[in-house]
C-alpha cells in the first residue's frame, strides 16, 4: 500500500513538473518585444529600459505584434523601432488624447520591415512637441489632426495619413520658430470635404495649393515661409517605359552593397537620401554597385538617373 502511494505522489509530481514547465515556455513565448538579449512581456516594460537623455538610439526589435490602447509617449529617449515584419499599432480611443507624444529631445526611428501606425479616435494621431523633436512613423489617423507638429519638430510619415472629424486638419505644423517645423508625407492624405487637407501656422491650404518651386524634389510643398509640410508627388516615382521597369536594386533589405541589375539602362547619376530627402552620398558613371556599408541602421531613398529617366526606391540599410 506504501508503495501505491508513492508512485501515485511521483505520478503527480511528474505532471505537476509537465505543467510547470509548460507555463514557463508559454511566458518566454509570450514575450513581445526585445532589447538586445532581454525580453519583455509588454512594450512598456521595454520603454522603461531604454535610458533617459542618451545619445545613441536603443533598439527595440518586436518579436510579435502589439496593439498599445494607451498614448504613447517617448520623452527625452531615443529609439529605434526594428519592425521585424510585425506591426507595432498604437489606437487611442480617449478624446482629447493624442496616439502618439514625443517630446523633450525624444526621437522615434524605424528599421526592418513591419508598420508602425498610430490612431486617436479623440485627438491627434501625432503630438511632435518641439526642436529637437523627431518621430517616423507609417500610417497615422486622428480626429482633430491626422498629424500634428509644433515648434520645430521633425515627422515622416512613411505612408498614408487620415483625418476623421468634418472640422479635422489633416497634417498641421505650427509655430516653426526660426528652424521650422517640418512634416514629410509619402503616401496620400484623406480628409472630409468639411475638412483642411494641410494646415502651416495660420496658414490653410488645400491640395492645389502648393508652391510654384518646391523645395524637395518629388515633393509638393506647402509653406508659410516658417512651417512647411511636404506631400509625396505620386508621378515622381513613376516608371516611364519599360526599360525602366526591368532596373532592379537588391538585396534590400542591405548590409553592404546595392546591386544595381540595369541591363543596357546607362546608369547616369546615384543619389541615396534620407526620408526627409536630404542626399547623404551622391555619385557619377557608377556601374553596378553601391558601398553603404558606412549606413546607419535605418531606412533610405536611393534615386537612379538613367538615360531613360530616373527611378526612385527605399531600401532598409541592416
């Protein structure tokens, strides 16, 4: 009878072990998020390692996607955002509260593939503080503002952006002070007829009124001569004969070198710019290949001046 009972306890033991460890594995792979070797349960948790007024950019690379209900602030800390191919989206529901905060030195950049959106059903989907401020997202949506910068700070939206209420500005920059506030816009804005497709300081404007002489190339812009927004012109990047079409770039995402697959295209001129559309390197009667190897983690534009036509790609440096 002892011995019955024994093996009934070792029994029990065993699967209580069993059912130990299968709690465990479900928590490692319950973790979202990563900053180098450690793992998080929550994005918040990771937020709260990176350090406050650093110089460098700490990496939080997403191991799953994470929907945020909560605002999003990043003050005073830089970050990079490895999308990893998961999508990171931020919805806030609370009226009068922004999707996303970035301010007091804060900065918000993106690596790898993925989407970072970010949405408020009550306000702005983005609150970019001031000078010295900077955030990059994909997509944004909010009710009052789709986007919403002031007092010289950076935003790039890589994509689309969308305002919902019948009063709502779709991409506001205000009080650039003598840097100017600065928001770039790649894909396409959509807002009420009731609405402001783009709102500069006091300054409304509708689609049509861009400047004669933009100042980005492949941009429309909109300026008050202190805040200017730029909008993504949809025929600058397109492909104008078939030749044109067979240009491939690759590997991308990249680590050192771009391969340019231009068959009998005479490759004329390569630009590789930032998102803001700013060139970092430039070269002539290039062949094949592009070094950028001395690139920072992140995504860039490259621009290829052929003598057919030019060609316009991102790519993400590794």
């Amino acid at each position: 009878m002892k011995k019955r009972i024994t093996k009934w306890i070792s029994g029990k033991t065993f699967f209580a072990v069993l059912a130990f460890l299968a709690l465990s594995i479900g928590a490692i792979n319950a973790q979202v998020c990563s900053i180098g070797t450690n793992t998080y349960a929550t994005l918040d948790l990771a937020l709260a390692d990176v350090p406050t007024g650093g110089t460098t950019p700490t990496t939080i690379k997403l191991l799953a996607n994470i929907d945020y209900s909560s605002t999003l602030t990043v003050s005073n800390k830089k970050i990079t955002f490895d999308l990893n191919g998961k999508n990171l989206n931020v919805v806030k529901t609370i009226s009068g509260d922004a999707a996303l905060v970035v301010d007091n030195g804060g900065n918000i950049f993106l690596s790898g593939i993925g989407n970072f959106n970010v949405t408020s059903t009550g306000s702005d989907g983005t609150y970019i503080n001031a000078s010295g401020d900077k955030a990059t997202v994909t997509n944004a949506t909010g009710s009052s503002n789709g986007v919403f910068a002031r007092q010289g700070a950076e935003l790039n939206v890589l994509g689309n952006v969308t305002a919902t209420a019948a009063n709502g500005v779709c991409a506001f920059a205000y009080d650039g002070g003598s840097g100017g506030t600065k928001i770039t816009i790649n894909g396409t804005i959509t807002v009420p007829a009731t609405g402001t497709y783009i709102k500069v300081g006091t300054t409304t404007k509708t689609k049509n009124d861009y400047e004669a002489v933009t100042t980005k190339v492949g941009y429309f812009t909109y300026t008050d001569g202190s805040n200017t927004v730029w909008v993504k012109d949809p025929s600058s990047s397109a492909v104008e004969n078939v030749e044109l079409q067979n240009l491939k770039l690759y590997p991308n995402p990249v680590k050192d070198e771009l391969v340019i697959e231009n068959g009998e295209l005479r490759i004329e001129k390569v630009e590789i710019c930032d998102l803001t559309g700013k060139t970092i390197y430039q070269f002539e009667n290039l062949k094949n290949k592009i070094n950028v190897s001395a690139l920072s983690q992140g995504i860039y534009i490259v621009r290829l001046k052929t003598d057919k036509g030019t060609v316009t790609e991102k790519f993400i440096k590794e």
